[in-house]
C-alpha cells in the first residue's frame, strides 16, 4: 500500500492515548473513525483534542480555521463495523490486556478488507501471539508516547511474519504525519526505549531509598548533563567519544557500586500506600495541589513543545 492510497484510518481505544493519536492523523490531512465502546469516552476524548488543537491555535502553531477542519475529519464512533469497514490502517490502542487485544483483532479481522494494515500501540505485550495468522504479514507493533500528539517517537517492531512492505509502509505514513519512526527488528518486551527506562529507573530508586539524593537534584543533575548530550550524542555514539577503551576500564572498575533489582523501592512504595500518587491525586515526588490537573497537563504539553520544536532539526543529525 503507498501513503495516497490510505483513505480512511480507523483507531480503536480512546482512552489516555487515543485522543492525541487521532489529533496526530487528523492533523496531518487523514480521516479517521475512533472507536469507543462508550459514548461518553468519545465525547471526553474530542473535547480533549479540541483543548489540544486551541492550545496550537493559542502558540500560533495551527490557524484558527484549521481547528474545525481538523475535527472534521474525526468520526467519532460505537460502532465497531462503521470503524473497521474499509480501513487501511487499524490504530489499536485499547486497554493492555492481551486477551482484550486478541477479542477485538478476531473481530476486526471479520470486517477489515484483505489489505488492511494492523498496528498495535501495546508497550509490552507479543500481540503478534494472538494476531489472528492470516493477518501477520500485515501487522507490527507502533508503539507510541505520551502525550502522542507531542512525542515525536514511535517504535515500529517487527513480528516474525511481518512484511518488510508493511514495515516500510508504516514507517512511511508515521514519517508523513511528523512522526519519528525507529525499527526494531525483532520483538522483545518494552521494545526500545521503555527497557532503557526500567533500568536507568532501577538506579533513580537506588539513589532515593538510599539517600544518595534528593529528587529535584537528582532531575537537575540530569537535565544538565546527559539530557541534552544526548541530543547530540545519543546513549551509543557517546562511547565513541567517551573512549572505547576507557569504556571497557569504566566496566571493570571494581569500587562501582550496582543497584539491586528491587521491584518494590521505598520511595516510590512509601508515597503510593500514602494515596501520593502523583499529577493524578495532587502530589508524587512534587507537590502539585495549588494546581488543577488540566493546569498542569497544558504546562507539560507546552514546554515539551517548545522543547521538541527547538531540537526538531537536531534530531536526525549526527557527527
Ligand atoms: N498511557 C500511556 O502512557 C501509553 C503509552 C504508550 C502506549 N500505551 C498503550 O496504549 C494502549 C492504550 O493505553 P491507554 O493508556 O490509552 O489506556 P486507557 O485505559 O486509558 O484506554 C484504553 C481504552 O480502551 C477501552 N477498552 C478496554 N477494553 C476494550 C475492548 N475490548 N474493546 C474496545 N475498547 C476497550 C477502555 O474502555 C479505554 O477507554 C495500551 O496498549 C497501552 O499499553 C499507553
């Protein structure tokens, strides 16, 4: 499939990630059906892309006459048939149950046409194990991150029966809504960038429970250093300048201290039984409870904005 043969895009969930996937596709000139098996989440997830798109309107990002343009072009729907008929793509981001996942691809492989492209926005699951078989080549994971109208990354993950036609496919039409695609080429779980995550996130704790640090240090210490290197350098390339060498002798260095596995660190188990919960109840690491959590979200959004549209050119740069 070539990116002016999709016509329609179809997006199942509209949960947390939902609204921001089908702004992203909106945006970029497509049409969508987004599919909820309630009406009230249909209804919250346009308001929430409606509040999205002022905000752009607000920083001079979109013209005002776009907005209602953009809305336009999303039908919002309960009805799985009217969503599935006729979609090139298949977004599913519904809830991360992969008996869920597995219900609904059955379903929809009833009603897609032959050619449909399916594409998973899962952060762990091997939904290729429940893909029904005669669908695999035209399926891979595009995993995506929160807010999805913002990050520009999307993880594209191969199964082992996908099509390099679908991977490419994909990768195309991700590039044309603005979107940064990696390929992963095979499947593990938490792909990239979220397994990064858990690790650095093992020796955040350890620091914390410990004492080491506190945690608005800690946040600073890396948003002045390794942050925004890593624009520059990325976590590989890094190596190269570091030293190969001195790499290998950092490795070996036996006073290194390494952090358990702990999957029930203090900090963070100490504040959940205290119902700090983060953004969400008022207060986490921060306190935010002179805040309404709408305030707070729009903050976020806009200085990841302004901070993703000041990297944007560096982004596929390298030394
Ligand atoms: N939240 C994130 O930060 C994030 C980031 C990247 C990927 N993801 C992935 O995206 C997917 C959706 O996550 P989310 O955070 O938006 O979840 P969510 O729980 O906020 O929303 C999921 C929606 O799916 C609906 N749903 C549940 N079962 C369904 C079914 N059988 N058929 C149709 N709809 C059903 C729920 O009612 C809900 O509205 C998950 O696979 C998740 O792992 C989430």
């Amino acid at each position: 499939m070539k990116i002016q043969d999709v016509k329609k895009v179809a997006l199942f969930g509209a949960g947390t990630m939902g609204p921001g996937l089908a702004q992203v596709f909106a945006q970029a000139g497509f049409e969508l059906a987004m599919y909820s098996r309630k009406q009230a989440t249909l209804d919250k997830a346009m308001v929430v892309i409606a509040t999205n798109l002022q905000t752009l309107v607000e920083k001079k990002m979109l013209v005002p006459e776009a907005k209602d343009q953009i809305l336009a072009r999303i039908n919002p729907t309960q009805s799985l048939e009217e969503a599935a008929a006729s979609a090139d793509v298949v977004i599913e981001s519904i809830i991360e149950k992969l008996a869920e996942k597995k219900q609904l691809y059955g379903a929809l492989d009833q009603i897609c046409p032959e050619q449909t492209v399916f594409t998973s926005n899962t952060s762990y699951l091997n939904i290729f194990s429940v893909m029904p078989g005669q669908r695999l080549s035209n399926t891979v994971i595009a995993h995506w991150f929160a807010p999805p109208h913002v990050i520009p990354l999307v993880e594209v993950v191969k199964g082992q029966e996908s099509s390099q036609e679908t991977v490419d496919f994909i990768v195309e039409l991700l590039k044309s809504v603005n979107k940064v695609p990696i390929v992963m080429e095979k499947f593990v779980p938490g792909f990239c960038v979220n397994r990064l995550l858990r690790i650095i996130g093992r020796e955040v704790f350890f620091q914390l429970d410990n004492g080491y640090i506190t945690a608005d240090q800690l946040d600073l210490a890396v948003k002045a250093s390794i942050i925004p290197r890593a624009m520059v350098l990325g976590f590989v390339q890094r190596y190269d300048f570091t030293g190969l060498d001195l790499s290998v002798r950092n490795l070996e260095n036996p006073d290194f201290l390494e952090p358990p596995i702990d999957n029930a660190p203090s900090s963070l188990i100490k504040r959940v039984e205290r119902g700090e919960l983060g953004v969400k109840s008022g207060k986490g690491f921060y306190d935010y409870s002179d805040r309404k959590l709408e305030e707070i979200l729009k903050d976020r959004d806009e200085k990841l904005m302004e901070v993703f549209d000041n990297v944007k050119d560096l982004i596929y740069k390298r030394i």
